[in-house]
C-alpha cells in the first residue's frame, strides 16, 4: 500500500477528481484505470517445509482476494497489507490449521468479499442454482421440441419409405 | 407469450444495470463493510508510541465510548483527514484513540510533531497484526467503540465534514441516548 | 487545425450514418428503389470520414500533438513509433474510434460482397448497420471526444500505459473488436430478416414447396459466412488477449475471468451456438426463430461487453475510466437496440417450427444439446459477472466471485459437449445409425482410454485432472480423424471435404489441442517463488536454475534491473533467460517483464521480484515450469483457422433461385425477392 499511495500521480483532470472524492482509495483507483499494480506482482519466497505444503499455500491464497487491489489475488498483489496476509496465512499453517478455519478467520476480519470462492448460503443461492435450473428447463422444452419433431418424422417416414439419402449427408 | 420471455429477461438486465450506475455514483465500489459492526471489538494490547513501555488494552478502554483511528506517516491521504478530525475531536465530545498502523514510531512522532495532536492517547502497530485483527486494509480507517467495547460505526477512509455530520454523530447521539437512562 | 478537422470528420461520419439508416430502410418499407440506392453511397461516406478521422488521431500521435488531450495523456517524446500507433486505442476515446472504423470495415465488406444479394434485403442490413454507427457516433461526439483540446499545449505527454507497451498489445484489440463488431453483421442480417417478413409470412401455410422452404431461410445462408469470419477473429482476439496477459502480467497464467475476459467470452459462447444453430436453419430449416434470437443474442453481447468495460460498474482488471454519463449513455443505446430488436423479434418471429422432422438420434438433436450447453454457460458466465452487482441489488452485501466459480460451473456445463464432439460429425442429418456411430468410435474410445491410463501409470502425481485432459483430448482429436477417414471412404473423390466441412474438422481438432493444453498445464504446472543468491543453482520441475545475477539495463524509455538465470536440464543447457523489473520515464509504478523460453511440450518462465536482502545480493525470483501451455493458444489458432475456412466455402455465396412468384406490388416484390419466396 505504501508504495501504492505514494506513486507519482499523473494525468487527467477526471482522474484527479475522483482520486480527490475518494482519496483514500487512490490505490484502487490508480490500479483500475492505469493497471499500474498488475504487473508489479508479489514475489515472494517463504520457508515451506515441504512442496505440498508450498503447493497448498499457493491453492489457498489463489482463491482470496485482496482488498487493496481488488482485482488481484492474495497470491499475486503486491500491497504490504497482502503480504501480511500470506503471512499470516502461512503462519496459521505451520500452526496447523485447515484450509477452513483459515478462511474463517480472514472473513471474520474481511467479510466473504475475501472469498474467490463465494460460500453456499441463502445470499448465493441465486448464483449457485440458477445455471442448474437453466440446463434443467432447458433439457424440458429441448425434450419437448425433439419428441414432437420425431413423431412428425415417424409419420412422414410412414409415408416415404426413402429415410435419409446418404448423399445428403453434408 | 414465449417470444416476450427474452424481452422481460433484458428489461430484468437493463433494471440492474440501470441500478449499478446508481449505486456506482453513491457508493465507493471498493467499500467492503465491516463484520464487527455490532461485535465486540478485537482484544488488542499495544505500546503506546510516545511511552513504548506503557501498553493500552482494549480492556483499559472499556466504560467510555472512544473513537479508534486508523492512520500512518505514509498515507497521504491522512494529512487530508487530520485537520479535519483535529477541529471536530472536540464538538464530538468523545475520546479519540490514535492507532499508528505498520508504521515506524520515529516517523510517526515527527508526523504527530509537524501535524499536530488532537489524540488523547496514541498506540503503535507496527507489524499491523492488530490492523488485520481490526479488519483494516485501507488507512485513513476509523472505528466508534461504545463502552461496553462493542464496534458501532466504522468509516472507511478519510472522514470529511458531511460524513461526520451525517454518519458519525447521530452513531454518537444514539449511544448517548441509550447510556442516558 | 488538424485535429478539429478530425472532429469534423466525426461529424459528418455521423449525418452519414443517420442517412444509412433512416433512407434505405424506410425506402425498402416503402418499396422506393431510389432510396434503397442510397444505402451503398451513404456507406462508402461514413467510411471515408470516419477512415479520416482515424488517420488524423493517428497522426497527432506520430508528430507528438500534446495539444490533443487524448494524445498527452496517452503518449510522450520516449515512446517508440510503433506504440505511438497502437497508442491510438490504448485508452477509451481512441479505443472506441477503433470500434466505429471496425464497424465501417464491416460494413463496407457487406456492401461491397454482397452485390448478388437482393438489394432491399441489403438496405436494410446496411440500415441497420448504420444505426449501430449512428449510435456509436453520437456517443464518441457527446462523451468521448478523442479530439478534445489541452490548450496550451503541453511540452511532454504523460505515458501509454506501460503495460500496453508491448506488440501483442498492437494487434489484440483490433482482432477482439473485429469479432465483437463482427456480430453486427449477422445482427442486422436478422433484423432485416425480421423486418422484411422473411420469417413471419406464410409460416402457417401448408402447401409450401421445398422451395419456398430454402427461400425463407436464404438470409442464414448468407449470413453464415460472415458470422464464421466474425467468430474467427473474436477467437484469435481472445487467444491473442490470454497469451498477451499470460507473459506480460507475470502471473503465468492464462485467463483471470476478470469481468472484461467475460465480457469477449460470452459473446464468444453465444456465438459459438449461433454459428451451429445457423447450420441447422440453413441446411434442414429448423431452428429458426431461435437462430434469429441467437443472432440477437451475441451482438447484444457485445454492446454488453462494451458497456461493462465503459461504465465502471464493475471492479474490473482493464477497465476503462469509469463515468456515469458514458455508462447511461451506452445503456440507453443498449435498451434501444436490444430491447427493440427483441420486440421485432417478439412481434415478427415465426410462430411456427419449420424445417425438416428429425429424430431422437440425429445430428440435430446433437446441436441442440451444444445449443443448449452454450447459451447456459454464457448465462452462467453473465450471472457470476453481475452477481455482484446483484448481491447490492439485493442486500446480501458484497460478493467475489472468481476463477473458483467460473471454473467448477464452466467444467460441469462443458464435460457433456465435450463428450458428445465426436458424435456430432458422425450422426446424421435426421436420422442417425447409432450403432454404426459406435463401431467407428469406439478406436478413438478405447485410445483415449488407453492413454489415460497410461497417463497416469507413466508419471508421478498427475492429478485427476491431467488424466481427464489427455483423454478427453484424445477421444475429441481422434473422433475427428476417425470422421476425416470415414468421409475419405465413403464419399466420391472430389466431393470428400467442403470447406465448410473442413473447417469444422479442423476448429473441432482445436477444440482437442485446447483440452489438452488447459488440463494438462492445470494439472501439472509448477511453481516456485525462490529466495536466489548470486551463482546458486536450485531445481525446480526437473530443471536446474543458476542465477548468475542482476544488472542494469536500458530501454527507449525504461531503464531496468535486468537478472540473468541459466536454465540447465542435467549437464546441458536449455535456455538463458533474463527477466526484468523496469521503471518507465512517464512514471508508474515498477512493471515486472518476465522472460520466457517456450516449447511445444513446456515453457520455462521466470519473474524477478525484489532484492530479499542487499548485503548478500540476494533476490527473489518466480520460477515456472508450465508443461503443454502453448497448446491452450494453439487450439485456439486452430479454431480460428476453422473459422475462416467454413467461411470460403462458395457454397454460402450462391443466389437464390428464381422462383415464380409474382407479386402485385413494388414493396411486395422486393419483400418477395427479400424472403426469396413468394408465399402467397
């Protein structure tokens, strides 16, 4: 975030009126109209005991969301507060706890918005069943369509005896 | 009657579209409210930044409302909040906690010294555990603690004289109102 | 002087366009052969203006006009040529005159390629056409004006975005508002469809000839082409854009589902089932009314697209500036254009299935399931997108939804499609010899079977994932070949393989190296971020990786720390990479460019972070090992390259046949001619 908040600011009156509304949120702003933090991203090496604790970690902090540049993951966002995070993340490992109880912890403190992964409750139904319930109504009038044109081809084929010419193939 | 379908659908988009431009010009897309509204605030227990050997807990807090704000050297924006909270700390009435949040102590006090101090007390973060503990991601950040340590009110980024007017007093009043009987 | 002249040029753009719309329409309603004339002429103005209104913006760049707000902001003496050019459209104003010569480009090959086509029927596509300008016109005028004034000129520019100084940066956004625009074309095919009754007269007739039949559906026929060529180029947009973002972000990987990606991707999956459905209107008849909605659908999307990317109603990875009077604007244009196009379609839609009868199985079945499939995963990809904006609506407070979401529900709604490719192609028209389909697959089943198997056996630790993907690639890839042999032996020489046919095979093969790069490179990628000493050597993925050091570098208008890692497989060496971090004169943060030493089976790609100590010169660097990674742009390439070639097939371009209808009045012959039936 420092280094966020004290970059140069350049240009464009629009830009500066709405860093000046909202001045707090210069780093947002910054990063959506200029992708400035977007390829700054985070290296950042840290003592794993073993690849699949590395391989974990990196799973883990790919489906939270930073809330300094939004629009990166825990992973990849290089404001301070997200390397405190995958610090924190880290550490909670070592200490033994699970990928749940570690999400649980940062929701307490951030709100489901830290979660790539939207939870399955009543506020998320809509986003979790919708696309079933479309391929499902979809599926009945689709069932529907091809029953009625199959009887209509079974009368007609009643009538020719000729199915399909193969050449017709194409 | 199905060949309207589609049409109802794009008129249900146009709604929400319609509906985002609204609340994209009223509201800061990049406010994530806080969970501890109506909960305790966090147990911390920090050096204070002009007596480092002293620690301020939360539990010293506790019996009296204060303000908790969330502020560090390097925040441009908190220069821009600063005198603005240093006029209005005092028609407010209440006590006002300065958190220094990953910060250095030496920086901080020539911050403190060149701005000025309208904090009655000030604790240093400065690993910024007790940041995240608070669910800071954006300082200039504020907190309103009643006196019973729970969270009532919590601004994200700097407050102006409106939001203060608008938001944070009538938070004020209405714990007075409650404390009063 | 130039620049206002260029405004000017905007200007008349836009009486020409509200010409090209209201004339030749209202003519071809009224049956007046004179102003159908006028669609053509009123098309070639536009472009000439709007052509000149690009070349003097792109003229202001190249002699460094800071005088022109747009190019000040966007531009400084640093910058290179090349990026001045592509600086045209490295913001909104300058992106969205991008989009209208796009559509000018569009329509002048409609104009001009379609001169054996009916001329009533072209008055309106072009009519319609040139209102999507007008609109777009008007919009650049009222909001966003690329030719707006910074007086006094300013001595030096700010900068093009760094992270758009970069050559695929040159060519994906034209090659993804080729494809978004694109659209427009069988947009207004269906529209002029629809207006001129072509679907609505005589559905309920029972004595319709074969004839007639063909004739009601012509404008599918016609429109086929274009939309293969417009799906084509927003397949290479996207491939371009995932590979453009997969080295120059620096994260490695390939697609973010970031709300903008979303935005080319739905129109992409729409139009995806409309150029199958197009098919099926155009060779059995069937499916009619709902390849116009589909032809409605995917250029609603993409004025969609726009409008996410425009008005800042989302968070969003590559956002424009976000203002709420450009994002009212575009929304109103949106509800006239999508809300009036689907109350044509509402009103004037054939209320009657047509077409030939079909049974269970067969290949029409076949496409409606893909239909089914990809108008659902569209839908899904558009909730998750929204969903946020939907959770505000409704209070539920502030919802993510990223690449976990997307990812899970894009696989469940794919893995049937996937399943079923094959049989596409070997199920016939009508009625398909289910047994027959079997026996020829079942090499390409018992192969991918086979080499998941094996898959898993001959390596360590590959996921389920990996499996699924070499299989599924396999029994895709191979069911095509097996269907290129089938046709080999059963059709006469000669007639074997169509273009149209051949593009197919080949788009599906992509489809087959797509699903191998994806899953593979999911499910076997490694990644490390590494704490390096100078001269140390640590093994990531089978690969020894030295760093030898960092330096300083030069660039036109960075300077950067340029480090230096030797990439060694046993004794020998395989590539020596430098990554850099650079600072630009225009300021800005610190960009990462990462350095890559790519491969048909793996790419090596390295990124440096920060010096992690400077006493010992210690620096961290991201290591990855990205096994089959190419192939995910290569099935893309490959999908494109089946676009086009369906396109070529003369089969598209032939006329309707004279039938001998004779109608009583000017506006009905036309119409006649237009629906290509005189059913009456």
């Amino acid at each position: 975030m420092r280094s966020a908040l004290t970059r140069p600011a350049s240009i464009s009156s629009g830009l500066v009126r709405s860093v000046l509304r909202s001045a707090p949120m210069r780093c947002l702003v910054f990063a959506l109209l200029a992708l400035a933090a977007l390829a700054a991203h985070a290296i950042d090496p840290l003592p794993f005991k073993d690849r699949a604790e590395e391989v974990r970690f990196q799973q883990l902090t790919r489906q939270l969301r930073c809330l300094v540049c939004q629009n990166q993951d825990l992973a990849d966002s290089d404001a301070p507060l997200a390397g405190d995070l995958r610090r924190q993340v880290f550490e909670m490992m070592h200490a033994g706890k699970s990928d749940a109880e570690i999400k649980d912890y940062l929701v307490a403190r951030y709100n489901d918005f830290v979660l790539y992964d939207p939870p399955l409750k009543p506020g998320t139904w809509l986003l979790w069943f919708t696309p079933l319930a479309l391929v499902l109504i979809g599926a009945f009038v689709l069932a529907r369509i091809v029953r009625a044109r199959a009887r209509q081809a079974l009368a007609e084929s009643q009538k020719t005896t000729q199915p399909n010419s193969g050449d017709d193939d194409w | 009657m199905n060949r309207l379908i589609p049409l109802f659908a794009f008129f249900a988009l146009v709604a929400l579209l319609a509906f985002g431009i609204h609340w994209n010009t009223h509201h800061e897309m990049s406010e994530v409210p806080s969970p501890l509204i109506g909960k305790s605030a966090p147990a911390f227990a920090l050096p204070q930044l002009f007596e480092p050997e002293k620690t301020l807990s939360g539990k010293d807090l506790l019996g009296a409302p204060y303000l908790l704000n969330v502020f560090g050297s390097w925040c441009p924006t908190c220069q821009y909040e600063h005198p603005i909270l240093t006029q209005q700390i005092k028609r407010l009435g209440i006590k006002l906690v300065g958190l220094d949040w990953k910060d250095e102590p030496a920086d901080a006090k020539r911050w403190i010294g060149q701005f000025g101090n309208p904090y009655d007390v000030l604790i240093t973060d400065r690993d910024g555990r007790a940041g995240i503990d608070f669910g800071v991601y954006m300082a200039p950040e504020t907190f309103l603690v009643d006196a019973k340590g729970v969270v009532r009110y919590k601004r994200i980024g700097m407050f102006t004289q409106e939001n203060i007017r608008d938001e944070l007093m009538p938070k004020i009043a209405e714990m007075q109102r409650e404390a009063a009987p | 002087m130039l620049p206002e002249l260029g405004q000017f040029a905007l200007i008349l753009a836009l009486l020409l366009a509200a010409v090209q719309c209201a004339l030749p329409v209202f003519g071809a309603w009224r049956g007046n052969a004179a102003l159908v004339a006028v669609a053509r002429p009123a098309v070639a103005g536009q472009a000439v203006f709007v052509v000149l209104a690009f070349a003097l913006l792109t003229y202001a760049f190249e002699t460094q006009d800071f005088s022109v707000a747009y190019v000040a902001q966007n531009s400084n003496l640093a910058l290179p040529w090349y990026y001045r050019f592509s600086a045209v459209w490295g913001a909104h104003e300058g992106s969205l005159l991008l989009w209208i010569l796009i559509l000018n480009v569009w329509t002048v090959a409609v104009a001009t390629f379609s001169r054996r086509l009916p001329d009533v029927l072209i008055a309106r596509v072009l009519g319609v056409l040139g209102f999507i300008a007008f609109g777009f016109l008007l919009f650049t005028i009222l909001t966003s004006n690329p030719f707006a004034r910074h007086l006094p000129a300013l001595a030096d520019g700010a900068d093009l975005n760094p992270i758009l100084q970069d050559p695929g940066l040159i060519m994906h956004p034209p090659m993804l508002y080729t494809g978004y625009v694109g659209f427009s074309v069988a947009f207004a095919f269906a529209i002029a469809a629809l207006l001129g009754g072509a679907e609505s007269t005589g559905a309920k007739s029972p004595t319709r000839t074969p004839a007639e039949e063909q004739g009601l559906t012509d404008w599918v026929r016609w429109a086929r082409p274009w939309t293969n060529v417009a799906w084509a180029f927003l397949t290479l947009g996207i491939t371009l854009g995932s590979w453009w973002a997969y080295y120059v972000l620096g994260w490695g990987g390939w697609w973010f589902w970031d709300p903008v990606e979303n935005a080319s991707f739905m129109p992409w999956l729409v139009g995806t089932a409309l150029i199958h459905s197009q098919a099926v209107t155009e060779k059995r008849g069937g499916f009619r009314a709902w390849t116009l909605l589909l032809s409605i659908f995917a250029f609603s999307l993409s004025l969609l697209g726009t409008f996410l990317v425009r008005s800042g109603v989302l968070t969003s990875v590559h956002a424009f500036a976000s203002d709420p009077k450009r994002g009212l604007f575009i929304l109103a244009f949106l509800t006239i254009v999508v809300g009036g196009s689907l109350t044509i379609y509402a009103l004037r839609a054939p209320k009657v299935a047509g077409g030939r009868p079909f049974h269970l199985l067969s290949r029409e079945t076949l496409l409606l399931v893909n239909n089914l499939l990809f108008t659902c995963a569209a839908a899904m990809v558009l909730l998750g997108t929204l969903y946020p904006l939907i959770g505000d609506a409704l209070g539920v407070g502030r919802i993510s939804v990223g690449p976990p979401y997307f990812g899970f529900m894009f696989f469940l709604l794919m893995l049937p499609a996937v399943l079923l490719l094959p049989l596409g192609p070997m199920f016939r028209w009508a009625s398909a010899d289910w047994r027959a389909t079997i026996r020829a697959l079942i090499p390409a089943f018992a192969l991918a079977l086979v080499a998941g198997v094996l898959a898993k056996l001959m390596t360590t630790g590959l996921s389920l994932r990996g499996v699924a993907g070499v299989a599924a690639s396999l029994w895709v890839g191979i069911g095509i070949v097996l269907y290129a042999i089938k046709r080999w032996r059963e059709a006469a020489p000669g007639r074997r393989y169509t273009p149209e046919m051949l593009g197919m095979m080949l788009a599906h093969f992509g489809v087959a190296i797509f699903l191998a790069g994806v899953l593979i490179t999911e499910a076997a990628s490694v990644e490390s971020d590494l704490r390096f000493l100078p001269n140390e050597t640590k093994t990531v993925g089978g690969l020894d990786f030295r760093f030898v050091g960092v330096q300083h570098a030069q660039g036109p208008n960075f300077s950067a720390d340029e480090g230096t890692l030797e990439v060694r497989k046993g004794d020998q060496l395989v590539a020596t990479l430098h990554p850099q971090k650079r600072q630009y004169v225009g300021g800005g943060s610190v960009q990462t460019k990462s350095d890559i030493d790519p491969g048909l089976l793996r790419d090596v790609y390295v990124a440096l972070g920060e010096p992690v100590d400077p006493a010992s010169g210690a620096w961290a660097v991201r290591v990855y090992v990205k096994p089959f990674v190419r192939w995910i742009w290569l099935g893309g390439l490959l999908m494109m390259l089946g676009g086009f070639t369906a396109a070529a097939d003369r089969r598209f371009r032939a006329l309707p046949e004279r039938r001998p209808a004779a109608p009583r009045r000017a506006s009905d012959q036309i119409a006649g001619t237009a629906a290509g039936a005189g059913a009456r």
